[in-house]
C-alpha cells in the first residue's frame, strides 16, 4: 500500500477556528449594544433639552402677554414629547432686582409612573417685561 495522505483540517483546529470567530462575535455584538445604549442616551438628552427650552419659551411669551411678576415656588408640569412623556419640575426665585426671576429647570422622562432622570438642567432669567 502507498502512503496515506490526509488533506484538511483536524478536529481541533476547528474547534481552535470555532472558538475564535465567537470571541470575535461576541466582541463585536457587545461594541455594538454599547453603541446602540449611547444612541439612545444621546437622543433622550437631546429630547430632554428641546422640553426644557420649550417650557422656558412658553413661559416667556406668557410673560410678555401677562406683564405680571413670576411668583417664586416650585412647579412640576407633565407634557408629552417625542413618543415619551416628560416631568418639568420648574423652581422660580426671587433675584436682587424685583422684577428679575430666576428659574431653575429640572426634566424628567416618566416610564411606568415613575420618574427618571433628571437628564437636562437649565437656568433661566426672566423679567417682568
């Protein structure tokens, strides 16, 4: 009998081939879910802004069609936005000048009756005029 000639691979060289391609599988889907996390925090901040200078907006038209001085205290208002619904919690204080408020604007996003967040912060100074 001629030599015997085995052409292609062991067994363990593709178990040695399995293994690598789900390490690097496993690698990938993981940068990929952390990409995806981030999106989605990115987003929700971004939305959380666009609710706080909207509510800030709102009351300064207000203020020009009232011309009366903000009363200082705490608010928390509920609007919907973006497919979610947010929670402005607005906190007004008096400043050295008496027709000057300072306001102070929390957002945060309700899922499921609670509230999370806060993820935007603003402040704002309006006046009387």
């Amino acid at each position: 009998m001629k030599g015997y000639s085995c052409k292609g691979f062991t067994l363990i060289e593709m178990l040695i081939a399995v293994v690598i391609i789900g390490a690097v599988g496993t690698a990938i889907a993981t940068a990929i879910g952390g990409v995806a996390n981030q999106t989605f925090s990115l987003e929700r901040k971004t939305v959380a802004n666009w609710v706080a200078s909207n509510h800030i907006t709102q009351i300064r038209i207000t203020q020009r069609i009232e011309r009366q001085v903000l009363p200082e205290g705490k608010i928390n208002t509920q609007v919907f936005m973006a497919q979610r619904q947010w929670e402005i919690e607005t906190t007004t204080q008096a400043t050295d000048h008496p027709w000057l408020r300072r306001l102070e604007v929390n957002v945060y996003e309700v899922t499921e009756g609670k509230r999370k967040g806060p993820y935007d912060h603003l402040t704002a100074f309006i006046g009387r005029y």
